[in-house]
C-alpha cells in the first residue's frame, strides 16, 4: 500500500488496490504496478477506524523511497514473510494464536456477506468470482436454520391418537412409491 493510493480527505476516504509486492532472487521484494487479477484491481471505501489509524500513520511515519505506507527499517517493501513472523510473535502467548492473515480476509468476506451479500464480499477481497468467495472465504454458520416449526408437524396430535403420523400419512402428501 502506498500514500499515493489512498485518499483521505475525501468525503468518504479510498484506498485503490493497484499492484503487488514481489520476490525476484537477486533483486528481492518489488512493487509492480498490476494486480494478481483484473478483479483484483479495485478501490474500497474505507471504515473509519481505518482512516484514523492510517492518519495516525501519516503523522509518525518516516518518508521512504517507495511512498509505502509500512515500509521496512531499511526503506525498503515489507517481506510478507517477516509480516506472518512479526504477526506470529505478537499473538504468542495469547488466545489468539489461531489468528493468521488469512484470517482477517475471512472475518472481511463473512461480515459483508453476513451485511450485504456475497457479491459485495467478493468484490471487496478482489475476486472475480462470488464462488471461490464463498467456497474458501465465507464461514458457514455451526447452527442450522431454526426449522423447529416445520418439524413440529411430525410430533404428535390429537388425530393421531397421541403418536406421530407416518411420513405417508401426513396430510396433503401423495405417495409415488406404492
């Protein structure tokens, strides 16, 4: 992420998703300025708490060569691979050692897709499909849907003589297997 792409004074602040950071051997960590996907080209609209800890940012952060809005103690791209270690290191001895990278975009997808509709989940994760969205990003919720009114049908009543009617006797049913 860099300064240059994002805007924070506007009514409701952007940050655009316009490129990935790289390992070239001999070269190392680079930025180029294409995403993974067209999809993932994008500009969501950031929440407020984003806006003021990227704020908070701006104020504290050094100037670096890259524009990178975290850049490392040399200036240069972060390495993903030092952000999961850092990460890891700060959730050790907590309850939170389940919590991976991986995990925020989960929490993300869910909540929108929760909100607003797996769509809007997909389109803000940069995927082109609402499917891989669903498939790898989007909790399933542990608890079925409440049926319980529907099932009460199958318990007793007083027209059955206090025992639950049999499957072909339930009224309105048509057997088709004889």
């Amino acid at each position: 992420m860099r300064w240059e792409d994002t805007d924070l004074a506007a009514e409701h602040p952007t940050l655009t998703i316009c490129g990935t950071i790289v390992y070239l051997k001999g070269k190392g960590f680079f930025r180029q300025n294409w995403t993974k996907s067209d999809a993932g080209y994008r500009t969501v609209i950031l929440p407020r708490f984003a806006v003021g800890m990227l704020l908070a940012r701006k104020l504290t952060a050094a100037d670096n060569p890259h524009d990178a809005i975290f850049a490392s103690r040399r200036d240069t791209w972060l390495s993903p691979h030092n952000v999961r270690r850092q990460w890891r290191q700060a959730r050790a001895y907590t309850d939170l050692e389940w919590v991976t990278p991986h995990t925020f975009r989960k929490t993300v997808a869910t909540l929108i897709d929760n909100e607003a509709n797996t769509e809007d989940a997909a389109a803000q994760l940069g995927h082109g499909s609402k499917e891989i969205t669903k498939k790898h990003y989007i909790v399933k919720p542990a608890l079925a849907p409440d049926s319980s009114h529907i099932l009460e049908q199958l318990g007793a009543s007083p027209t059955t003589g206090g025992r639950a009617p049999r499957p072909w006797a339930v009224p309105g049913r048509v057997d088709t297997h004889g």
